[in-house]
C-alpha cells in the first residue's frame, strides 16, 4: 500500500516535471499560431486569448500570400536543406566510414580534426567564407548555402555516424568480402540500412538548424530570388513599425514543412529501434 | 583440389606480434583445427588465410599458387563466422546465393546449388525468410549453407559453435562431421573449445602466443603431448603436474599424470591423501587430493564412487602413463 502511494507521488512528479517542460517548449508555438489568426488590434490587446469570432482575421496570410513571393521562399528553404541533409548524410557517412573501418597512418588524428568543427562555429569565418564566395561568384545563390550547411553539419554527423559503425559488426563485412562485394557495395548495401537509426538522427539535428538559420541567407543570398522562408519573413519586421500578423502567419507556415520531415525522420527512427531490438 | 601451405607467416600489429612465424601445411581432404587460449592469434591466423588481413611476411599457398595478391573473394575459399554474418535485409536464399551472384554464375546453375545445399542442410522450408525470423541453429546453418554453395577448395570456420547452446553445439557439430564426409572437402577449424578439436579433427593445431606448440592426430596430442603446454590443454580434467624432485626423479623437471590414469583405494597404495572435494557426475566422479608425496591431484574415475570430502584415500598412477618432462617444459621421450 505505502509502496504503491510513493510510487503514484514519483510517477505524479515526474509527469508535473515533464507536463511542465511540454508547456514552456510549445508555449512560444502557440502564441505563434494562435496570434497569426488574430486581428492587429486583438494581438496587441489581449495576446494570449484565443481567436474568437470578433477577432479572427486571417489578414496576416492574406499579406504573406500577397506580398513577395512566399511559395518561392518556402522552395528555397526546402531545396537548401534537402539538399544540405543529403550532402551531409552522403559525406559524413563515408568519412565515418572509412573513419571507422580501415587503419591508416593520421586516423585518429584526422578523427580529431573533423569532431573540432562541433566545437568551433562555422559563423566565426563568415568574413572568410563570404570573400571566398565573392571569390568564386556564388554569392546569391543556392549552392553557396548548401556549401557552407553541408560544411557544418558534417563534424557532428561523422561523429555520430563513425561511432555507430564501429559497431557493426566485423564479421558481416567480411563476409561481404568473401562473397566479392566490393568496399562501395559493403558500404551501401550492408553498413548504411543498419546505421539507418543514426541517420535519422543526424538529418534531424543537421536539418533544423539549416531550416531555422537567419545568419547565412541574409548574408550570403540576400537577393530576392534566393531568399528563404526565414529572410522572407524578416521583411514583414521593420524599423519603426512590424507587421506583427505577416510576421506571425509567416512563421507559423514555416512551421509546416520542417513538422513533415520531422516527421518522416523520427519514424524510420522509431522503425531501426525496433527492428534492432526484436532481432 | 584444396591444400594448403603457410610459409613462415608473421603479422604484427604495430609493434606487437601476433605471429611468430607459423609454418604449416594443410592436405587435400584433411579437418584441420587450430586450437589454443584466446588471443594465441588463431582467429588472425584463419584471416591471413582467408585474405581479410595481410601476413605482415611469409607465404600463403593454395593448391600451390601464391595468393599473396588474389583478394579473399578469388581464393577459393568460404568462411563461417561465430557471430553467423547474415545479410540481414537478404532472405535465406539470396543469402546464400549472393557469393555466386556476384561471380557472375548463370541463374539456373545458382538455383541448383541453393536447392541442393538446403537439402542437405534441411533448410527448404526457410528459403524465403530473413535471417531475423530464424533460430540461432538454423542461422549458422544457413551460414554454412552460404559456404557450400560456394564449393570453395577451403572451408574456413571461425568458432562457429561458439554462440549456440549445448544441445545445439552437439548436433551441429555433428552436422559439420557428417558435412566433411560427405563433401570431402578440406576444413580449417578455429575454435578454444577443446571437446571440438578432439572431435571433428583429423589434424590438430595447438597454438599458443603465436606459435604452433605442436601438431597432430587427437590421440597422439592426447598420448604424447610434446610440452607441458600441449599436456594441460588436451584433455579434461587438466593433466595433474607434479615436481619431479618430489617423486625422486633426477632427470625430470615436471612429471605429468591425467586424471583419469591414477587408480585410488581406501586400503593401500603409493600416494596417500585426504579428499578435498568430490564432484558426482554420474558417468564419472572427479576426486581432488591433498596428497603429502604429490602436492593437490585431480582424480577421475569412471562411474559412481563413494568418496567424500575428509575420506583418507590412496592413489596410484599408471606408470606406464606418466609423462616426464624437461626443464624447458619439453616431453623426455619414454626410454
């Protein structure tokens, strides 16, 4: 009796810690959505009421839709970070790889190298990689953000990934030499489905960040024809006056695409952990 | 079809040496089992055979060509692994049939071989699940299914008993007996299981810090151990070793006794003792002596005895079976 009334206060305290961390996390979302579908007036009156129907308005929308051009936005932020996930994943996947699976003179060291990059930002070169993109001819343009996302997100998934590959086990591989697969087929075909649950992992991490980043795309693509959803929406925000409902919708329809991938991600996650534990 | 010849191979990882100069040479048809403590470098051994590590020196030769060159996938050779090696996302059959794929064989020709092998390995009802959905049994059946199809001129069995249960070790052993027979082919066996070595083993290899210790038939490991190594790997128990000086021979450092070659009796007998702990096995008794001329003995004996801790016991050794051996722990030939 007393051992199940503790039990039920731990498990309450642990639900109310984590209830509450839920709350704080979504709370900003919230106050994203509901406010979008808000007139001007009610945001600023009573900002955390719901939309009701005298001050429901979808304003906000209407001026994102008509303003700029949003779809073009929302494609470019997707081209960049599919694009930057697939590089990343590629790359850091190989040079896990080869990390990982064959001893060579510098391996540990060039191991180090690549996990420097997780502790300094990439943003302390922005001086250095704007001028080497001037230098080139890639500033406004696609290729020279999935270049510099690409560029960090590798340290962190060839970190990730090398880990994970060291423990697949010696033998399968080996087996695969036998049988005549060659390192590339061994690498695709046997080593990359059963990392599959770290690269779910790694694409959310390096995704995120990408979708959400302000720095680069103000930098280096500023241009109208490659502005991502987040530089777009800053448009919406001035000096002396913010068009608070554009800012919000423009936000909350950020939102969408990157729930989707997160979406497609987290389950081929949940799928590699169950399969790992049935067999 | 199927020799094999090792010419002075070492290999060495860094500055440690995990062979020390291996020579060997393995006939067509023969069960060859290496056997030894682990890390003696018998698994680095069947790798530098197999191809998947590189003998820092000496020669490999199959069938007599120099495979020093040829990548694991053009020896010859197939390999069973302890931890099965499936490919986890091929069913049984394609499993099976990757290697001939791979080679480029014709189709018709890889079914034939596949049907065959799952015959003789009783793996038809299987052929189209995924290793997951098998049993560990039929697992390493199907890995060693994967090596026949390949009718390779070596087998190559890297402990593949290790991860299954009893029960299931002795049939599979069994099965890779009945295997050998029927296939004639010639099998390189790794295992540190003892009880396997003397078992399926036409030849055996004991290898011990990257050294072959000694090679032959079981029964000649079994009779005429070579070192005092050799003596207390082979058999079980352990081989009792005892200070020569204590016996009052000269010319022998250690004297060398198996356990199931002393007689004991409660009335008379050269070595008198108090037992310390009896084991009842039922098929035998396995008896451990505090004896005052020999020191601590182990005693086997075959059936159901009455000894027990405390009882005062007398033990005699066969003489005819005692091994005496040199201060460098080498055999003295019986004179």
């Amino acid at each position: 009796m007393a051992k199940a009334r503790t039990s039920l206060i731990r498990s309450g305290l642990i639900h109310l810690a984590l209830i509450s961390y839920t709350l704080i996390a979504l709370f900003p979302v919230f106050l994203t959505l509901v406010n979008s579908f808000k007139s001007r007036n009610a945001i600023f009156r009573d900002p955390m009421a719901v939309p009701t129907p005298s001050t429901f308005s979808l304003i906000g929308y209407e001026t994102v839709l008509a303003q700029g051009d949003f779809f073009g936005y929302f494609q470019n932020s997707l081209i960049v970070t599919v694009f930057s996930i697939a590089l990343v994943l590629l790359f850091g996947a190989m040079a896990a790889f080869a990390l990982s699976e064959y001893r060579f003179r510098g391996n540990l060291l060039m191991g180090l190298y690549l996990a420097l990059g997780i502790m300094i930002p990439i943003r302390l070169g922005t001086v250095a990689i704007l001028q080497g993109m001037v230098a080139a001819g890639l500033v406004n343009t696609l290729t020279a953000l999935v270049l510099v996302y690409t560029a960090q997100g590798l340290p962190l998934a060839i970190f990730i990934l090398s880990e994970f590959m060291r423990n697949v086990s010696d033998d399968l591989k080996n087996a695969g030499r036998i049988d005549g697969l060659s390192e590339y087929a061994i690498f695709f075909r046997l080593v990359l489905p059963l990392v599959r649950p770290a690269m779910a992992t790694v694409a959310v991490f390096t995704m995120i960040p990408i979708w959400n980043d302000l720095w680069f795309p103000l930098i280096l693509a500023p241009g109208e024809e490659t502005k991502t959803v987040t530089l777009g929406a800053q448009m919406f925000i001035g000096q002396f006056v913010t068009n608070w409902n554009a800012v919000l919708s423009a936000l909350s329809l950020a939102i969408l695409p990157v729930l989707v991938l997160y979406v497609i991600f987290s389950r081929q996650l949940i799928r590699g952990i169950t399969s790992g534990a049935v067999k | 079809m199927g020799s094999l010849k090792l010419t002075s191979i070492t290999k060495a990882f860094g500055n440690h040496e995990v062979l020390k100069g291996i020579d060997l040479v393995v006939e067509d048809g023969e069960f060859v089992i290496f056997v030894g403590p682990s890390g003696c470098g018998k698994s680095t051994l069947l790798r530098v055979i197999a191809g998947l590590e590189d003998a820092t020196s000496g020669s490999v030769q199959i069938d007599g060509a120099e495979v020093a060159s040829v990548p694991p996938a053009k020896r010859g050779i197939a390999m069973v692994f302890q931890s099965y090696a499936l490919y986890p996302h091929l069913t049984v059959k394609d499993n099976m049939g990757l290697g001939l794929k791979q080679a480029g064989t014709p189709k018709d020709e890889i079914e034939t071989r596949v049907t065959e092998a799952s015959r003789m390995l009783s793996l038809a009802p299987y052929l189209a699940r995924r290793p997951a959905e098998l049993s560990g049994g039929q697992r390493q059946r199907v890995a060693i299914g994967r090596a026949i199809v390949r009718e390779p001129k070596l087998f190559l069995f890297d402990e593949p008993l290790s991860n299954l249960d009893a029960a299931l070790r002795v049939q599979t052993r069994l099965e890779i007996a009945r295997l050998h027979r029927q296939l004639k082919a010639t099998m390189i066996y790794v295992t540190h299981d003892q009880v396997e070595a003397m078992t399926l083993a036409d030849k055996i290899v004991v290898l011990n810090a990257g050294a072959i210790e000694q090679v032959g038939s079981p029964m000649d490991l079994y009779n005429k151990p070579a070192n005092t190594f050799v003596a207390g790997f082979i058999g079980s128990p352990q081989m009792n070793f005892i200070d020569a000086e204590r016996l009052g021979d000269r010319q022998a450092k250690t004297i060398g006794i198996r356990p199931e070659h002393i007689a004991l009796s409660r009335e008379s007998g050269d070595w008198k003792g108090k037992v310390v702990h009896a084991e009842h096995l039922g098929a035998d008794t396995i008896l451990y002596l505090e004896t005052e001329a020999a020191g601590l003995l182990t005693v086997r004996l075959f059936g159901e005895h009455r000894y027990g801790a405390d009882d005062i016991v007398f033990a005699t050794p066969d003489r005819s079976r005692l091994h005496r051996f040199d201060a460098g722990d080498k055999a003295i030939a019986a004179s």
